[in-house]
C-alpha cells in the first residue's frame, strides 16, 4: 500500500474531502466514495466515454484520472446538469427524441454534449459527430442522438434569445 | 482495471521533478496528461512505483510564435493547439493533425510533450515532428540540451532523452509551403495504420523542397528524406510521384498486427503518401 493522499474535490457545488491511494480512479471516487453513480463504466479504457464528466470545463473520461490529479478541481457529472424535476433541454431533448435506448451511453453523452454545446452553440450535423466521437452508444445507430442534440441546440439558443 | 499501487508527487517547479527523478531512477516517471500513462499502468505495461506529476510545474504550458520559430511548451494540449488561431495561421499542419488524434475527450487531455516523448511509434506527433524539423528540449541535474526529432527515436519506447531528464519544449521553424496531415485509421480515435506528413514548397511550378514523414509504419517514425528528394525539381507529376512513394516504401518496415498484413500496410502507405503530396501540392 502506499501513502494515501488527502483529496478536496468540488463535485457539483459540493466540496468533498478524504484520503484516497493515489491509484484510485476518479469513476471509483465518484461511485463508490460519494454515490455519484451517474457516470458509468463502460469499457475502462478511455475508448466508450461512458464515465464522462466535467473538469475545470473540460469533458475528460474518468476512468482515466486519478482522483489525486483532480486534487482542487471543479467537478460536473449529470447529477449536475439537471435531475427528474428540472430537467436540462439536452435531457429534454433525449426523452422526447429517443435519443436512448437502454440509456447506459446516456448520462456521458449528455454531459459531453454540454461542453460542445458551450463551444458550438448551434453545431451542424457533422460538427456534432465530430464532437461526439470520443462517446459510444452500441443502441441508436446515433441518428437520434444527433437529432437530439440539435433539438437542445435550437431549444437553448431560442430560450438565449426570448432572455436578450 | 486498478493500476499497482504508487507513491504520487506533484511538485510545483523543475528542480523538484529533478530531485524526486534522481532519487528514484528507473522506477520514478513523470505524467503529463497521463493518456498514454494511465492506460498502460492499468494494463501493468508500465511499472511505475514513483509518479509524478507535471501539471503544477510553470513555464511549459505557453505558446510563443516569433519570425522564425514556433515555441510550444511540453504541457500544452493537443486542444490548446486546435483553438490557437494565430498558430494554426502559421502551421496549419499542426491543426490538421492534432484534429486526428483520437476524441474531444482525449484531446483535452493530451499533451505535445507527452506525445512526442512517449515513444509509441502509433503517436502521430513524432513523424510530424520529424517532417518539420522540429527539436525537443529537455532538461536534467546537468542542465538543458536540445535534440533534433530526426534523430530522437530510437526504437519503440527508446529516445534519446535520458531518464533523468525531462522534455520542455518542442521548438518549430515556421514551415513554408503547402501542407497535409493525411491519415489512415480504422475507425475515428484510432491509431494509424498508416499517416504522412508532407510541406512542400513550389517555386514557378516547381518542387523547391519537400519534407516528408510517415507514422506507425516501423518501430519509429520514418523521415524519408529520399522520397522527399525525389519531389525536388520536378513538377509534382504523376512520375515523381511514383518516385517518391518507391522511396518511401524502401524506407519503412511495416509489421503485421491487428490493423493487416504487410503487403496491405505498404499499399495503405503507398496511398496515403500520394493523397498527403497531392493535398499538399495544391496548397503549396
Ligand atoms: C483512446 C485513445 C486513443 C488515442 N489515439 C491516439 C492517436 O490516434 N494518436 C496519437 O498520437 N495519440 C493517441 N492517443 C494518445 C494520446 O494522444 C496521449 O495523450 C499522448 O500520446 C500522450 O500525452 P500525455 O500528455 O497523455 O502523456 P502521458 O500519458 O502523461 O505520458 C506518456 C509518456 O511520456 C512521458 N512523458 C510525458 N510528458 C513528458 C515530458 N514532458 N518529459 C518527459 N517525458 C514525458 C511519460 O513518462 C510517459 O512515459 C490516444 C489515447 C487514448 C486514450
């Protein structure tokens, strides 16, 4: 065993501090260590993207971090991005689109997509696959994720809009 | 997939990666973006019971483009390379190959340094590098010293940058000419079966120089200076074409792996080349 390390993360707006071995991965920090079960374990590889979250505003698969890297970071996963009450647009967008199936892709592929959103707000087809490719979904054939997302990308910049 | 166990260090300048690399050795490895590392730890490929970790140390996270030369600090990412207008204005073959590695995700994470430290004749930095007449600077206990691409790579895994050292810095000439970053890979966040890196340089319609690099296709990258000779006087027709790929073919060593054969890997690098001259050609 070597010497554990004390960790402060912020992980949706909540500061969370324990001692971790240095080797614990960040998607064992957050499912295990604090509950966070949003983002999954797909592949374990860095390849599907289903461990997806938000770090210091960038997408990074957690299954390749260590929980001691994240040491003062600001943390996103889809608990973050909205819940059953209040749902965020993309959320929206998924249910009302199909863009899911047996949803296990899901919770990464929303949280990627906010950051393309952040950086493209009204991504064309291409632009949207392209910024998706580090996320894999073995159920939709993609088509309606891609719909999906551009119904979130219309949705928002209206609502972006009616608020200017 | 849970790593052996490791002491961690995140020292915050130089001279404490220095110190915790002397006092360890071989069994000390520093991380940067830890996209290559962490993959192969998990897999017990690579035993590191000292990490330490790069992303405190200053100073290697900076841009710098001057008259003749581009600076790139060993940290930065293969994203911060993607959103940087001003260098993507002086070399857009950087742009156009960090836009061919892997995934968003992975980008964000990726570094220049590690990629050309790395070794892994799969990372696609190197043979640009290489191609660009790029040099590495490293540092160590007996101060800095900088080592041209073309003669870093050794063997798969084997450069010429001492374990005690550490890479800061890729320093570019500003490239001339026309560009292309061609690759072919399985699927998208892929390695390479094959890539080329081409700038090339027309003067009245004729080839004035011509650099050339090919990647995953030995167990270094391949500077195929006779393929890039073979362009030079000539038009770019479909006879120096021809040349040039016969050039580079004698200068690869293809193995066969998961991604095909070899007779398949000297084709795909065949085409491949001729699609990178062409794209680069008419840009030129
Ligand atoms: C799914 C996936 C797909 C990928 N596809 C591609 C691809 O198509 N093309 C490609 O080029 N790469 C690919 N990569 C690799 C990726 O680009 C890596 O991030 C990169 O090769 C290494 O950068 P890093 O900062 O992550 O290095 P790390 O993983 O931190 O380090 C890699 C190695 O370099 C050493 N090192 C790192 N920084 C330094 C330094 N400053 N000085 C000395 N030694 C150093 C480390 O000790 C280690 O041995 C892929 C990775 C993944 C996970």
């Amino acid at each position: 065993m070597s010497k554990k390390k004390h960790v402060t993360l912020n992980v949706n707006g909540k500061t969370e501090e324990f001692l971790a071995e240095p080797r614990e991965l960040l998607i064992y920090t957050l499912r295990e260590r604090l509950n966070i079960t949003g983002p999954h374990i797909g592949c374990e590889t860095s390849h599907c993207g289903a461990c997806t979250v938000t770090i210091n505003g960038k997408s990074v698969k957690s299954c390749t971090m260590f929980a001691v890297q994240a040491e003062g970071a600001e943390i996103t996963t889809i608990e973050g991005i909205g819940g059953p009450d209040n749902l965020h647009p993309l959320q929206e967008a998924f249910k009302e689109h199909h863009g899911l199936q047996c949803g296990y892709c899901t919770p990464g592929m929303i949280t990627r997509a906010t950051k393309l959103l952040e950086e493209i707000p009204n991504p064309t087809e291409a632009e949207i696959r392209f910024g998706m490719a580090g996320n894999l979904c073995r159920c939709t054939g993609y088509q309606n994720i891609v719909k999906s997302i551009q119904a979130a990308a219309a949705q928002m910049s209206a609502a972006k809009e009616a608020a200017e | 997939m849970i790593p052996a166990a490791f002491e961690y260090y995140r020292p915050k300048d130089m001279a404490g990666v220095l110190s915790i690399l002397e006092e360890h050795g071989d069994d000390a490895r520093v991380m940067a973006g830890g996209h290559s590392l962490i993959p192969m730890m998990k897999l017990r490929m690579a035993d590191v019971p000292h990490l330490i970790d790069l992303q405190d140390v200053g100073g290697m996270s900076e841009i710098e483009i001057d008259a003749d030369a581009i600076k790139i600090g060993a940290l930065v990412t293969q994203s911060d390379i993607i959103d940087n207008a001003a260098l993507a204005d002086v070399a857009p073959i950087l742009r156009e190959a960090a836009l061919q590695i892997s995934d968003p995700q992975v980008r964000y994470m990726g570094t220049l340094g590690g990629n050309v430290a790395n070794g892994d004749p799969g990372n696609d930095m190197p043979g640009l590098m290489q191609c660009l007449d790029a040099s590495f600077t490293v540092v160590g206990q007996d101060g800095e010293r900088v080592i041209p691409a073309r003669d870093f790579y050794e063997a798969a895994y084997v450069t010429a940058r001492e374990d005690g050292e550490v890479l800061t810095a890729v320093t570019i000439p500003r490239p001339k000419g026309g560009h292309a970053y061609e690759k072919q890979k399985r699927k998208i966040g892929d390695y390479a079966t094959a890539a080329a890196s081409v700038q090339i340089v027309n003067d009245g319609g004729k080839c004035v120089s011509a650099a050339i690099a090919m990647t995953n296709l030995s167990d270094t990258p391949v500077f195929s200076k006779t393929a890039g000779d073979a362009l030079v006087g000539t038009s770019v027709d479909d006879a120096a074409l021809k040349i040039a790929v016969a050039a580079m073919l004698g200068d690869i060593d293809p193995t066969e792996d998961n991604r095909g054969p070899v007779a398949f890997k000297n084709h795909v690098a065949g085409v491949i080349l001729r699609r990178a001259i062409a794209r680069a050609w008419s840009r030129a």
